[in-house]
C-alpha cells in the first residue's frame, strides 16, 4: 500500500535535520507517542547520519483480528538514514518500519527541503513509501489496517516537531 505524507515545519532545514537528529528530541517523541520503554541510537555517517529507535507499544489501538499476531505488545525499530545537505541545503534520506514477529515492514523515501520564499521559512519534509505486510491472503487487510497507524505517527512527529521548534 502506497503512503505519502507531508510535514511543514516553522524552520530551516538545518534547523529541523538538527532536530531530528537530536536524541532529546527523539526520547521526547517516544515519549508522547505511547512507548513503553525505548531506546534511541544516533550516529554520523559521513556528511549525515542514522537514527535508530526501538520502542514497545501496547497493541490496545490493533484490530482484535490482528491483535492474534502480536499479543499485547509490540516492538517497532525505525531507522532513518540521512544523507548530506545538497547545495540548497536539502536532505534526503530513507526510512524503514519493521515490527517485531509480525510480517509488516515500511519503506519510505525521505526528503527535507526548503519552502517558502526564503529558507529560513520553512522546511517541508517529504515521505514516500510502501507499506507492507507479507500474509497470504491477509495482506492486504493487515496493511489498511496498519495504515491508519503510520499515518498517526507522521502527525504526531509533525505536532511534536513544531511544538520543540517554537520551544527552541
């Protein structure tokens, strides 16, 4: 199942690369997102760098039918992988979702840029990815079932963005 998503946020992208890669910001996501422990891993690669989150949830927003799969809690990695600024200081990067024992997994392409008339006015940031879940048969219900979930995320990584970026 194809997601796309877009979040604007009230700076540059220097600024917002700085905060999505900052592990105060990341444990302050986790956090407000309902983890129930996590762990956080930043580390520079070359000119960018990779954030790898671990966090269990609690699997009380599942569909019972699905539920089945996970028991009562679930563990979700997500690693994002961001590459250099280029000359207009935009970033691109990936994202992998995989959660633990169960057969779903979402790929996404990630990309920061300036919006606006300047870049000091904004930065929005593109995610472009499949959702999948490899059951037979059950697939294509499991992955419409998940989607309202990675969509959630993406809004609370937007609000939980902007509230850190006017806090700054």
């Amino acid at each position: 199942m194809r997601v796309t998503a877009e979040i604007q946020y009230p700076a540059s992208v220097e600024a917002v690369y700085a905060m999505l890669t900052d592990k105060a910001f990341q444990d302050r996501k986790l956090e407000r997102t309902g983890a129930l422990s996590w762990t956080v891993d930043i580390r520079p690669e070359g000119a960018g760098s990779v954030v790898t989150s671990t966090r269990a949830l609690p699997t009380d927003q599942i569909p019972d039918a699905f539920r089945a799969f996970v028991g009562s809690q679930i563990t979700l990695t997500q690693t994002e992988t961001w590459g250099a600024p280029e000359a207009d200081g935009s970033r691109t990067g990936t994202l992998v979702v995989q959660i633990g024992g169960a057969p779903v997994r979402f790929d996404a392409r990630l990309r920061l840029a300036p919006s606006g008339a300047a870049a000091a006015a904004g930065t929005l940031e593109s995610i472009e990815g499949d959702l999948k879940a490899s059951v037979p048969f059950l697939g294509g219900k499991i992955e419409k079932g998940a989607e309202p979930a990675v969509r959630a995320a993406i809004e609370a990584e937007e609000r939980i963005g902007q509230e850190w970026l006017a806090s700054s």
